[in-house]
C-alpha cells in the first residue's frame, strides 16, 4: 500500500511505501489458533493418548571429590588507639 502526502515546504508529491506484511502475519496466525482452540473446546478434534510408558530410570547415590585447600590465615583483633580530636567553637557576631 503506498500513501500519497505533500511536501509542505515546497508542495511536491512524496509517496510513501509501508508493508503491512508482519501486521497481516501476525492476524492470520492469531485466527488459525483461535480456530484451533475452538475445534478443540467443541470436541470436533480431541487427542486421545493410548499405549505408551514412560520410561524408568535408574539413580545411584553419588559421592562428592576430595578436595584440599590452602588459605591463608586471617587474624582478627582490638587494640587500643587515641585519636586527637579538634575542639569546635562559634564566634559570636554580635547577635542575640
């Protein structure tokens, strides 16, 4: 579909193309699964499951690895610091 507008500035004719091809993709897949879901819901199609097994399975309890680490030493502690901590003082202006 193409539009036809135009050029305010100078008046020439622009055409303008647009596919509108995803839009109508998209359309066409949403009616097919809305058909889908209505055959379904009436009865019309149904999935009968017959026959079958699921399968068994065999698990044996594992064990983890051995494993050996090296780190270093982390030595946590208090001590005793004085610290010199300046006195603060306001200045009088002259207001009260």
């Amino acid at each position: 579909m193409a539009e036809v507008h135009r050029d305010p500035y100078d008046g020439d004719r622009v055409v303008v193309h647009k596919s509108r091809t995803g839009r109508t993709l998209a359309i066409a897949l949403i009616v097919i699964l809305a058909i889908v879901g209505i055959l379904f819901a009436t009865g019309f199609w149904k999935a009968d499951v017959s026959g079958g097994d699921v399968p068994e399975v065999s698990v044996e309890g594992g064990a983890l690895p051995n494993v050996d680490v090296d780190s270093k030493e982390v030595v946590v502690g208090t001590k005793e610091e004085t610290v010199d901590v300046p006195t603060v003082g306001v200045k009088d202006n002259g207001e009260e």
